[in-house]
C-alpha cells in the first residue's frame, strides 16, 4: 500500500508540474509559489511513503487530509480557472485509491471534501478572472464527476462484486457494524486469493482479542464497545498490505489471513498487536494475540481445511496470552519454519 501512495504522489507532481507550464497558469509570484509548495509536498510525499512503511489509519487519514489541501491549493494557483479545475484530476486518484482501500465513512468524507474543493475552485475562480460561472460550469461539472461520481461508483461496485454481503448460502460475508470480513468472508476472500497468498512461504492466521473490552461494553455501555470494536476494525484494516484478509470472527475478537516469508511471522503478528492499541482513543485496549502458521502452497479444492485448522491453534495460542496477563503474543510453533527453528527462544 505504501508503494501505491508513492506512485499517486508522483501523479499529483507530474499533474501540477503540467498544470503550472499550461497556457492560463500561474502568472503571479503568489500563485507560482502556491503551485510549487504544492508540487514539493507531493514531491516529499513520494519519498516518504517509498522509504517508509506508513500503514497505520492515523497516517493513511493524514495522507489524505494532507493530499486534499495540496490539491486546493494547487488548483487555486493557476491564473485561468479553467486549468485549476484540470488540476483537480488528482482527485480523482484519491477517491480511487479511498475507494479500494477504505470504509464507507472515508470514502464518503473524502467525496464530501472533493466536492468543496471543486466549489472553492469555481466561485474562486469567478470572483478573480473574467470567466462567468455559465462559463465554468461543464469544467466544474467534469471535476465533480471524475471526482466525486467515480470513486463512490468503484467502492459501490467494491462492494456488490468483490465483497457481497451475503454469500450464496445466505451466511454473511460482512461485519454490518465494523466492515471487515466474517469467517465466511474469510473462506471467499482466501479462495479468490490463493494464487498469491501461496507465492509466500507460509499461510499465516493471527486471533486478536481485545483485552477490555467486556469490561468497556459491561461499564461504559454497549455503544461505547461498539465504538472501539469500529476504531480498531478500521486501524486492523487499514494496517495490512494489499492480500492479506481482516475479519471479525468474535465478539470482541478479530482474525487476519495472510501470506509470510520466513522471516515475516513475528512481525506480521506484532504489527497487529501494535495496531490494537492507539494512545489517542478515547478508551485504549490492548490484546492478546494468537498465531499459527502452515507451509504453503493451499491446496485450492479444499481452502476451507487447513484455515479451519489455523484458526483453531490460533485461538488456542490466543487463549494462553490471555491467561498469562493480556497484552503479548503468543506463537504456536507445532509447524516451525527452518529460519527460526528451535521457536520463540530461537
């Protein structure tokens, strides 16, 4: 995911590179320096996110808070407002990329805020040249669309095709509260990926419980608990890489499926422990984590076998971080890969 965001970064300075040196660009020292602030944020945006591995929600909604304001200022730069409506364009990547890779309430916030810069552009833009707002409108129109209109046209299309609800026995395939997977879910979504989760070493399943959490729902309330079940579903989902699964599968209880190198047990399984905890939530939980892993390749005619299997010795491996205090990993080491032969001491 972090490679993906370089690349949009990229896009949005090659955009407004293009956008400055168009006839109608900046023609002021004001607006060259607005578009060439722009242009750097972008700049030092590619090179962050393609030296760093920046994958936890807080920085995935600064990404896009960060990339919103840039592009207004960007699309305020040009002297013709017809090219800083053209400028917008990288809007369109955003929502893509919020589309696919983000629940409903970011898409539909980021649509919201795609919207205001589109409006900020064009009323701007007729207050200080001598376009009329009949002139700007099929430009402001086309940003709209492209904008606004697509991405929530993909996450919708995301949605009904690749991630139903239900599957064809009736049994849900999505969490209605959180958005993450079920376990049947899960079983669809390893099915459909296999191709690449067996191009790793091993099929890795980590079980999360939340150490607090009937203690948050039984004297904060059930919509507080339910609060915390969302915050951490979005963190879990935004934190994985392109491939690997999130489901919700208890009720206090989340599980990810993934795809491991050798050396990439432990720290796929940290890393969810890490994304658990948040020390800005209003009531911060911590977990107990469960790990098992098996050698690739699944054998695609019975997916369904050996992730039953891995969630079993999951929760058994989960259940002994719990009884020994909460808040730690534990790794069942039944199937020990030769890199870290010999298990936890190794």
């Amino acid at each position: 995911m972090s490679t993906g965001i370089a690349v949009l970064c990229l896009l949005a300075a090659v955009g407004w590179t293009v956008a400055a040196t168009a006839p109608g660009g900046p023609d002021s020292s004001l607006r060259v320096t607005g578009v060439v602030v722009a242009i750097a944020i972008a700049i030092a945006a590619t090179a962050l996110w393609a030296t760093r591995r920046l994958t936890s929600a807080p920085a995935l909604l600064g990404f896009i808070v960060v990339a919103d304001l840039a592009t207004l200022v960007a699309a305020l730069s040009p002297a013709d407002p017809r090219v800083g409506l053209a400028g917008t364009i990288t809007l369109v990547f955003l929502g893509t990329f919020t589309a696919a890779f983000s629940v409903s309430v970011v898409v539909y916030g980021q649509a919201a805020a795609a919207a205001a810069i589109v409006v900020i552009t064009a009323v701007v833009g007729v207050s200080q040249s001598a376009a009329s707002a009949g002139d700007l409108a099929p430009f402001a129109v086309e940003a709209a669309v492209a904008a606004i209109v697509l991405p929530l046209i993909l996450h919708h299309g995301f949605a009904v095709a690749g991630n139903r609800h239900v599957t064809q026995r009736g049994e849900p395939m999505r969490d209605p509260l959180t958005e993450v997977l079920t376990r049947h879910g899960l079983y669809s979504a390893a099915s459909t990926g296999l191709t690449t989760l067996n191009r790793k070493d091993y099929l890795v399943v980590v079980r999360v419980h939340l150490d607090q959490f009937h203690d948050i729902a039984v004297g904060d309330g059930h919509e507080r608990g339910e609060q915390v079940l969302k915050r951490v579903a979005g963190r879990l989902a935004q934190g994985v890489r392109g491939g690997d699964f999130v489901a919700r599968t208890g009720d206090a209880e989340f599980s990810a499926l993934a795809g491991v190198t050798h050396e990439g047990v432990e720290i796929f399984s940290n890393r969810f422990r890490e994304l658990v905890f948040d020390v800005d939530d209003p009531v911060p939980v911590s977990a107990s984590v469960g790990v098992a892993f098996t050698p690739t390749p699944i054998d695609a005619a019975d997916v369904q076998t050996p992730i039953d299997d891995l969630l079993h010795r999951a929760g058994v491996a989960m259940q002994s971080a719990q009884d020994a205090g909460g808040d730690r990993v534990e790794i069942d080491w039944s199937v020990v890969p030769p890199v870290i032969a010999g298990g936890p001491d190794a």
